[in-house]
C-alpha cells in the first residue's frame, strides 16, 4: 500500500554516523558500482562490531554485582538464524516483574544481543526482568522478516512468562539506534490497527501489555535519506539496500513502512526518548518524533542536551558509562521504568 510521504531533511549537519571515516574515496566509488549490497555491507559490519566490542567492554566497567538470575539463548523461533534471546532478572525475588525487552541496533545490518547484555544486566539489577533479543540480520533476510521475528519473540515471552518471570501485562519495549526504529515500529502496529494491516502485521501484544516504550538515538523518517549527504548517507543507503532488498529501496514497501513519524497515534505508549547533541540524528529523528508524541499527547519523558553542553555525546552515548551524562540518563530511564510500576 503507497503512502504519500513528505520527505524531511535526514541529518542535522553532514557528520557520519556510522563510523565509515577509514574509507578511501575510491574504494567507495568501487563498492557503489557494484550489483551487490554485500561487499559495503560485511565491510560496514565489520566495522561496527569493532566498535561494538569497545563499546561491552566500557559498559564492563560499570557492570553490577547484584545477583542475577539467567536464562541464555533461549530459542523463541526456528524461522530463520539467530532467533534467542536472554532474560535476566534480579536473583531472590518472587514473582513476575516489569519486563523491558531490548531489541540491538546496527543499521539492521550488524549487532546482536550480546552488544547490550552488560546494560541489560545493570536494568534487570535495578528490579525489572529484561530481556535481550537477536533477530536475523540483513542482507541474509530482508524486511519484513525482522520485524516478523520480534513479534514472534513478543508472543513466545507471553507463552513462557511464568518461567521467564515475565509480567505479560507490564512490556515495555526498548531499543538503541536501528533498535529504537524496530521497536517503535512494532509499537506502531499494536497500537493503530490501520497500521498493522498496512504492513500485514498481527501483533502477538494487545496495546493493554504494552505499557511503555524506551527510544535510544534512533530512527523514524528514512524519507530523507535518498538525498542525505557524507559518508553518512552512503551507509545509510547500502543499509537500506540490504535491509529492504532492492537497489531502489525508498520506492518498496519496505521503504515506506518503516518510517512511522506519521502513522503514530495518541494510542502509542509513554515513551522515553534521548539522542546526545553530538548525533546527527537527534534533531531531525529523536526530537523530530518526540516533538510528533507531545503534539499527539502521548506522555514523553524527553532526554536531550543543548548544542553547548560541556560533553559532546555521540551516537548510542547511552552505553558509554564513562560518561556521566550516559549515567545520568540510565537513572532516568530507571525511574521511567518505575513509573510504570506505580
């Protein structure tokens, strides 16, 4: 189903994103001449897991020590590669808790669950079950099988909750980058049923089980990026190209659906949201769509900086924990999260 689309402005300022610096210009002439999304693809990869393994080994050193107890890899779908999840929750209690379910960013090319476990850890320490979960990446799957196996996942942690000591009325999604993009998607769908049927979806949650979203530096309005500039907007595009499919990504389904800025209703779910002021994302993703709930009255906690404060907080800032402004917004997102137990 075509929707008619405004395209907005992608990027504050023409910074990469996604750390594509270490390549030449000819090497990007030659990978864009290609038929193949693969070769820029597992070249980006590579890349952002490098950066990934730095960033575990940050959040390592904040890691906590309460007690925790661990259910790891548990498989929720046998449809396709890499479909696990881990659930944490703190060791002792009884009962089922306030369950965050995180979902990996990676521009829906790289990541896995693991990128977030020390972060994961540390919410599950604070009183919650959380839940880690992988889904298959592209380009070995293209859209919509992602989004398809995190609603599956959805429907196995209803299914096992009481093992899991997971509360199937108090699911909150959360996600960072390509993350918050799959899980503001998904929350899109249960929430606005003309949505759902647009993309085909039947949601596993009703919009009751779904109490809460938590949105880290993510993406809303692909619309733009076809004329996005820098390195930035080169990656952005061979991303999209693995993850949609076709060369012509923004002309397919897949490209017009995942930009949901316009499809959220006043029936989307509270909502966390937080870009650092030096993602050249955040003004025209991050604010740009807290700006789209406030106006629909959805109840938004916002997270953001001004241009001229003293840190310069990148891109995922929030698993830098050295950071005390990444602290600062886990406490928040903490007390977001009690909140919902209130």
């Amino acid at each position: 189903m075509s929707r008619s689309r405004t395209s907005r402005p992608w990027i504050k300022r023409p910074a990469s994103v996604i750390g594509l610096t270490a390549l030449s210009l000819g090497l990007i002439t030659a990978l864009i001449a290609t038929l193949s999304p693969w070769p820029a693809t597992l070249l980006i990869r590579s890349l952002f897991e490098s950066e990934a393994n730095k960033t575990v080994e940050e959040m390592q050193r904040h890691a906590t020590d309460v007690p925790l107890t661990e259910t790891l890899d548990e498989v929720y779908s046998d449809s396709e590669e890499n479909t696990s999840l881990d659930v944490f929750s703190p060791a002792g209690s009884d009962g089922p808790l306030t369950t965050v379910v995180w979902i990996h960013g990676g521009a829906w090319i790289s990541g896995d669950k693991e990128n977030v476990t020390p972060y994961a850890r540390n919410l599950a320490a604070e009183g919650f079950t959380v839940v880690a979960v992988n889904y298959t990446i592209a380009p070995e799957v293209t859209y919509p099988t992602a989004l398809n196996q995190l609603n599956e996942a959805m429907a196995y942690l209803v299914e096992n909750a009481d093992r899991l000591r997971v509360d199937p009325n108090k699911i909150v999604f959360a996600g960072d980058s390509a993350g918050a993009q799959l899980s503001a998607q998904l929350a899109t769908a249960i929430t606005s049923p003309s949505y759902a049927s647009t993309i085909g979806l039947t949601p596993s949650l009703s919009p009751e089980q779904l109490d809460g979203v938590i949105l880290n530096c993510g993406i809303y309005d692909v619309s733009g990026i076809p004329n996005a500039p820098g390195l930035g907007g080169w990656g952005f595009r061979i991303a999209l190209w693995a993850y949609v499919g076709d060369k012509d990504w923004s002309d397919q389904p897949g490209g017009e659906e995942m930009s949901i800025i316009d499809d959220v209703t006043a029936d989307f779910p509270r909502t966390w949201i937080s870009g650092g002021n030096a993602d050249p994302l955040t003004a025209s993703q991050s604010v740009a769509f807290a700006d789209q709930l406030d106006t629909l009255g959805v109840e938004t906690t916002r997270v953001f900086y001004a241009d001229d404060h003293p840190a310069q907080l990148p891109h995922e800032y929030q698993f830098h924990l050295d950071f005390e402004d990444a602290r600062s917004a886990f406490d928040s997102t903490v007390t977001f999260l009690n909140s919902i137990d209130d």
